[in-house]
C-alpha cells in the first residue's frame, strides 16, 4: 500500500518538479545574463478559445503589473493568449507570480528543417 502511496505522488508532483526546474533555469539564466527571452501564455477568463478582446484585455492587464520592472523587445500576439518578450529578473518574478499567468517558457530559436531531413 505504500508503495502504491508513493508512485501516485511521483505521479501528481512529477510536473510540478519539471514546471520548478524550468522556472529555476530561467531565474539562472537571468541572473547570469541580465535577462531572458521567454513566451508567456496567459490566462484568459472566458470562452475558449479566448476572444481577441480578452486577449488584448489580459495582455494590458499583465503589462501594467510590469511597471517598474525591466523588460524589452514585447511582442503581443493577437491571435494566441500569449506575449513574448526579454525579462530581467524582477520582471521575470512578476510573471512567474501572476495568476494572469498560466506559463513562462524560454523563447529560443529552432532551425528549420525540410521535409526530408532527419
């Protein structure tokens, strides 16, 4: 039974722990660097998918919580609940604390590949 115990709870905080150790990298990266390129996708109340409006609506509302922090380069998307954008390490913290956010990825570059190449 207690091994059973176990196994449910490496199931259920297994994300947790990734989700944890994503967000520790990308504070690292943004001590170390100054600042770090991320994706944010937002929580947006309402229908699904969410409406251009309450995208636009969110997306204001999490930039005002960034006041007084450093950030550039912010890039709002109008079709997907999502803003990318270069986040010093305040600024970083008020995303990875705002319930207007759901996640904080790091943005990367990923090369192209044809149809053929493996």
């Amino acid at each position: 039974m207690r091994y059973w115990r176990l196994v449910a709870g490496a199931i259920l905080l297994g994300p947790l722990a990734c989700a944890s150790s994503a967000e520790g990298d990308l504070r690292a990266r943004a001590a170390r660097d100054g600042a770090v390129r991320v994706v944010v996708t937002l929580a947006v109340a309402g229908a699904q998918p969410p409406a251009v409006e309450a995208v636009r609506e969110t997306q204001e509302r999490l930039i005002g919580a960034l006041q007084g922090t450093r950030y550039s380069d912010l890039r709002r998307y109008q079709s997907v609940p999502q803003l990318a954008l270069t986040a010093g390490p305040d600024a970083l913290e008020v995303l990875l604390a705002s319930p207007l956010v759901t996640a904080v990825r790091a943005d990367s570059l990923a090369k192209p590949t044809s149809p053929g190449a493996r």
